[in-house]
C-alpha cells in the first residue's frame, strides 16, 4: 500500500532523512569490495555491503571522538563493536523484507515533500534546487536512485517500528497497582537481644569444630587474586630529614607570612543599614528601651542574618564606625555609626583579641611548609633521571640503591590501605599491569613519585587454616551466640504476637511509623524491612543478625497516598518506564520472528573484506 503524505509524521520523517543523508555525505558509498554486493541476507533482501560498510566506519568514528584517541580496529573487533553494527543491520534489513512482505512503502508525493525540506537540496531562495541536490549526492558518492531508494527503506521502517513501540501504553490499574505496593509504609516495634540476654556462656570449640566451620564458610576466608608487587617510591614526607632550610630563607617566609602571624584585635561582626539617621536613631531607641531586638530588626527589613553578616572585621574595615564598634561590649549593639550604605546599627557577637607571634614561635610552622615544597622540587628535579635509569637497565632495586628512593612488596588485591596502596594512582596503575611489563616513573598526587612491577600473580585460593584461625574461633562464637539469641527470641516473638507486650517480656521496645520499603534503620539487622512488610498486622517475628537477634511486631499496615504529587510523578515514572520496557521487549520478539521467519544469510568472507579495509 501507498502511504500518502498526510499519514506520515512530517517531523519524524525530516529528522530520519537529515539523519541519512548526512550518514551518507560522512562517509560516502564507495564499493570497497570489488564484485562484492552483498554481505549477506535476510530472505531475499539482501544486506548490501555499502550499507555495512558505512554503519561500521560511523560507529568506530563516533567510538573515537568520544574516546578523543584513534583506536585500532583490533581492539573494536575485540569489544565486538563490528558484531553489533552487523546486528543493528540485519535487524533493519528484516524489517525492510517485512514492510516489502506486508506492501508497505512511502509514495512519491511523500518523498518529493520531504527532499524539498532537506537545505542541503535548497537554493538561495529556499526551494528545492535539483542542481544542488544533484551535487550533493556527487559529493556523497550516490546516485538519485540509491539515495531515493535508501530514503523509502529508512522511512518503512520506521513506520514499522513505530507502530510496534508506540501500542505499548500501560493501563492505569497496573501503574495504580505498583504505586500503591511502593508507597504503602508500615509501623512497627522492635527490641535487639544481644549476648548480654544469654543465660549461659557459650562452650570453647574444639578443633574439630572449628575445622568444620572453617570448611563451611570458606569462602571467608579465600584470599582474591592478588599481584605481588614490587614497587621503589619517595614522597615529601620521606626528604624533610634530609633538607635544610637556612635562617635567612625562614625570616624571608615570615615577612612574606607576617600578616598570618601577627593580626591586629578583630570583632564579629553583623550590621544593618537604614535608610535615614532618623530611622536608625529611631530603632537605636527602640533597642535601649527593651521594646525590640537586633533580630527582630533584621527581619522586619525582610533580610536574614546571613544578609547582614560581615564576618571577622578589624579597624581599618570599619572605618568611621570603628571607635563606636571597638568600644562595644560582645553580644551589644552599637550605633547608629556611618558605613559606606549609610547609617547602620553593628552588633557585636566575638572580641577576637590580637594575635602575635614571634619569629622564633614561628619557625616550626614556617619550616614544616618550607620542608615540603623543597622536596617536591628536589624529587620533581629527579624524576628525569629516575626515569632514563629505568630506559638505560636499571632495576627497581637500582633505583632504591643508588637514590632517594625506597623499594618494598605488597601483595595487592584491590585493597586500599596504608602506604602506597592509599594512593589512588598505584591502585589505577597496578590494576591495568601483567607480569613482565615494563615499570615507569608516575607521579603519586602529592609530589611523590613511583614506579612498580608485578611480579606474580596469586590465582584466589583459600587462606591456611593455621593463619585465619583467630578469625574462625571468632566467626565461630558469633555463630554460636546468634543461635542461641534465636531460640530465645523466636519464643519471645510468639508471645508478642499473643498479646503479650514487649514490657512484659522484659523488653525495652522502640517504635518507628510510616517506615517505606526501601528504608534504611540503622540497628537492625539486614532483612529485617522485608520481613516487615510480609507480616500482618499484630504479627511478630524474630530476624536474625551478627551476634545479635531483633524481634519485630508489626503495628499498622499504612495504606499508600496516591494522589499526592509525590505519588503522581511516581505513576508518570513507572509508566514511561514499563511503557519502554515492554515497548522493547515487544520490538525485540517482532524482530527476532521475522528473523526466524525470513531466515538470515552471512557471508565471513564478505565481511572479511570489509574489514580488512579498516585495519
């Protein structure tokens, strides 16, 4: 069937054509396969190999620009980019032999309209211009009829696909019926047993028990693949013994630091300004008669505290106000004194007194900064010859030898410790090396410097017993206590659930109300929210955790508010998104059946081609 303009979404149509073409300008549609037509098909339809070709080298385009480096095709036929470029197209070509299947297509008159909208095919004044359009497909290698005939493809199956994702509109009992499971909350209380509710001590494990729990909980104690690594490096903090800073360059810094070391008597300060002397002289008054107060001054003006905060001040700050500030009292107010806005009431909230230190008081903290930044110029200065040892031969080893650098191992695992394992640096270094490659000089992040080699790697294996035997002794006693705890809450729990209080079972309760699914409590153990919300009402239950056992009786099932605009943005949520869902899923099938239906041909050696061009 002819599909006639007035069927078509104009827009839709405009965008998937300036899609096309510009698809088709970027990259051409030369035959690089010689007689090669066809990378494979599906039916009769066939996959042509112009058309993979193009999708392959926009991908890898796009896959570089956002990655801002060339990437090799090796590495893309790795991440299976070629094998999901060949998918996108056996799916389109499936839908093409469907629309062809069932007489869809688009008429002239559509497409006339739409080449019309293109600019590329406009002249000067707007109109559609059949040498420009001629032109433009010389450019793009194509011819009028591959570009036309490309053109109804693209548009069928849109069409097609459309009319599949856009039937997918969720009923509103379904998005009523997940709103009011996700927003309902529930009351509840509950009481923590610990070791300290135990009536009698737990037994010491024998061996064989131990072993047994050992056995069981494995996976506890199985050490991950760890890399060996050596590693030399020196920081800051490793040179400050070693460099000295002289007197001359310590008084140096001091004068340079001398207004951090010796500030003048300061006050904390908040003003407010006002339009008149009258009106401030007026609420000066007021305030020395009682009948207001600073604040209530600041918030008739329609201003907050933070508006009228001038933080830490001193004399020269306050210019003609500062006698009148200086000379009142902490928690006073002073005024009415000039500013630069007008007159203005000062309140005084901190006398900040003057601080002095000497140069000799001073030292250690000038020192301290002066040590630092020398030794991130010493080692910055060493990097170039750390690094032309390791071009020239030199070992980790070498390096720890011969200069300030330190060598050490760590058997590494992920894990971020103390020493260089807490730098984020090493841990992205190491995690990308293998054993044998080739160490280099990085930078730590603090002026430091390392570099490091894998020597092993240890696949995951369990720890000895002999070494994790505390842990196992402790897990083991956890286990025991917990166990009991249970046996103890559940018959506490039954009674609960009689009738009993929490009280009168010698609990001491706490209640929590309008508790969501997905809340955290702190204090409870993990599970404890499900187990709530799978109780009725008056039910109780005992969940266990790690040495310690919660009893749990549900109180109040709160029904949800559906028709707040929390609960209604949270209805437009989870019908765009179930909507998408099934809109995919149902693509998907329809596409997969046409697939199976049709029958879908590849042919290696034309993709070898293809591909062998992009190497």
């Amino acid at each position: 069937m002819a599909l006639k303009a007035k069927g078509l979404s104009k827009v839709f149509v405009w965008i998937l054509m300036g899609l096309l073409f510009l698809g088709l300008i970027g990259f051409g549609a030369t035959n690089i396969t010689g007689n090669v037509r066809s990378v494979g098909s599906v039916g009769d339809e066939p996959i042509p190999v112009d058309a993979y070709s193009r999708a392959l080298q926009q991908e890898i385009s796009t896959i570089q620009q956002q990655a801002g480096q060339a990437v090799s095709f090796a590495d893309l036929q790795a991440a299976g980019v070629d094998r999901q470029v060949l998918s996108r197209i056996v799916v389109n070509t499936a839908l093409d032999w469907e629309a062809r299947r069932i007489g869809l297509s688009v008429g002239d008159e559509v497409l006339a309209g739409e080449l019309a909208r293109i600019s590329a095919f406009q002249g000067p004044d707007g109109a559609f211009d059949r040498d420009a359009y001629r032109f433009a497909l010389q450019n793009a290698g194509l011819s009028e009829q591959e570009f036309e005939t490309d053109l109804r493809q693209e548009t069928a199956r849109s069409l097609l696909q459309g009319a599949i994702l856009s039937a997918t509109a969720m009923p509103d009992t379904y998005v009523d019926t997940l709103v009011a499971w996700a927003n309902e909350t529930r009351d509840f209380s509950w009481a923590i047993l610990d070791e300290g509710a135990l009536s009698t001590g737990v037994a010491v494990p024998t061996e064989e028990q131990l072993r047994a729990y050992y056995d069981e909980n494995i996976d506890r104690y199985t050490r991950p693949e760890t890399k060996v690594v050596s590693y030399a490096w020196v920081t800051p903090d490793m040179l400050v013994d070693s460099v000295e800073i002289d007197e001359e360059t310590l008084r140096r810094a001091y004068e340079e630091r001398e207004a951090e070391f010796n500030m003048p008597e300061r006050r904390l300060v908040e003003r407010l300004v006002f339009g008149s002397e009258e009106e401030a002289q007026a609420a000066a008054e007021a305030l020395a008669a009682g009948e207001t107060d600073f604040d209530t001054l600041v918030a008739d003006r329609g201003l907050t505290l933070a508006d009228v905060d001038l933080g830490v001040v001193d004399r020269g700050d306050l210019g003609e106000a500062a006698s009148a500030v200086f000379g009142t009292s902490a928690g006073d107010v002073a005024g009415p004194a000039p500013s630069p806005l007008g007159p203005a009431l000062f309140r005084v909230n901190a006398e900040l007194a003057a601080q002095s230190t000497p140069f000799e008081e001073a030292v250690p903290v000038l020192r301290d900064s002066l040590v630092l930044d020398r030794a991130r110029r010493v080692i910055d200065d060493q990097a170039e010859d750390f690094d032309d040892r390791l071009v020239g031969g030199a070992t980790l080893e070498d390096l720890a030898a011969e200069t300030d650098m330190v060598f050490d191992t760590v058997d590494y695992a992920g894990q971020s410790g103390d020493g260089i394992t807490s730098y984020p640096a090493f841990r992205e270094a190491v995690a990308d090396m293998a054993p044998g490659d080739y160490p280099e000089i990085l930078e730590t992040g603090d002026g430091g410097l390392f570099a490091a080699r894998v020597d092993e790697i240890q696949p995951e294996a369990p720890r000895p017993f002999e070494e994790v035997r505390d842990q196992v002794e402790t897990g083991w006693e956890r286990q025991q206590i917990t166990e009991a705890l249970t046996g103890q809450a559940e018959a506490l729990a039954t009674r609960i659930a009689e009738g009993e209080s929490f009280e009168a079972a010698g609990l001491e309760p706490r209640s929590l109300d309008a508790v969501t699914r997905n809340e955290g409590v702190d204090g409870l153990p993990e599970g404890a929210i499900a187990r709530i919300f799978a109780l009725e009402e008056g039910e109780a239950v005992a969940v266990p955790g790690q040495g310690r056992v919660a009893i749990l009786r549900l109180d109040a099932v709160v029904p949800a508010d559906t028709d707040g605009p929390e609960a209604t943005a949270l209805a437009e949520r989870l019908r765009d998104q179930a909507s998408g869902s099934l809109a995919n899923d149902l693509f998907s099938a329809y596409a997969t059946d046409i697939q199976n239906r049709a029958g879908v041909q590849v042919d290696q050696q034309a993709l070898n081609a293809v591909h062998s061009n992009l190497q």
